[in-house]
C-alpha cells in the first residue's frame, strides 16, 4: 500500500471520496484472487491427473489398476469448496481492507509524500 500511497494522494486531490478508492483497491484485489483461485484449481488438478498413478499408488488395489479415471467430483465436493472459497475472500478482503482504509485516512499532503 506504500507504493499506491502518492496515486491515492493524487485521486483524493482530484476529489475522489474515500469510499470510491476503498473499492477501488477491494474490485482490484477481488478479480486477482478469482484468477489465481481459478488458475490455482486447474493447476492442481491438472497435476493430479497427470501424477495420478505416482500419488495415489499407495493403495493394493489401485497399483493393480494402472489405468484409472479420476473424477472431477472427486475434487470438486461444492460445499467444501463454497466454505473454503467464502474463507479465503474473507481473509483476502481484510487483508487489502484493512492497509487501505488505513491509508485513505491520510492527509492529501502526506499521502502525495508517501509518507
């Protein structure tokens, strides 16, 4: 947030309201969190796919079965992933909220500073 101080010294000098550059940073902060969950989701299970064999030959019965499907349901379980994505925007949100909120408080003349 030390970086964007002087370009929220700059938007509070052109008349922008605290509550229009709180959003600002939350939209911002919202859209790179869904691409990385997002990405982060088909990486995993990209690579459980590809790795399947290697990661899941602990059991008798699977190592006797080389070729096996793994189903997308069994990544996927929605009410544990609802609950675990609701956590983590939660966190993320207080984690941009709270800096922020914190450096609209400034004075124009300190912000444009960065101090």
């Amino acid at each position: 947030m030390k970086k964007r101080l002087s370009e929220i010294g700059v938007r509070k000098a052109y008349g922008a309201y605290r509550y229009q550059i709180l959003m600002q940073f939350m939209t911002e902060n919202f859209v790179l969190a869904l691409i990385g969950g997002f990405i982060g989701f088909i990486l995993s299970c990209c690579t459980l796919y590809i790795f399947k064999t290697w990661l899941l030959a602990g059991d008798t019965a699977l190592r006797a079965a080389q070729n096996f499907d793994i189903s997308i349901f069994l990544f996927l379980r929605p009410s544990i992933f609802g609950c675990i994505f609701l956590v983590c925007i939660l966190f993320n949100m207080l984690s941009v909220f709270i800096p922020a909120f914190q450096a609209t408080k400034k004075d124009i003349i300190y912000a444009l500073k960065g101090e």
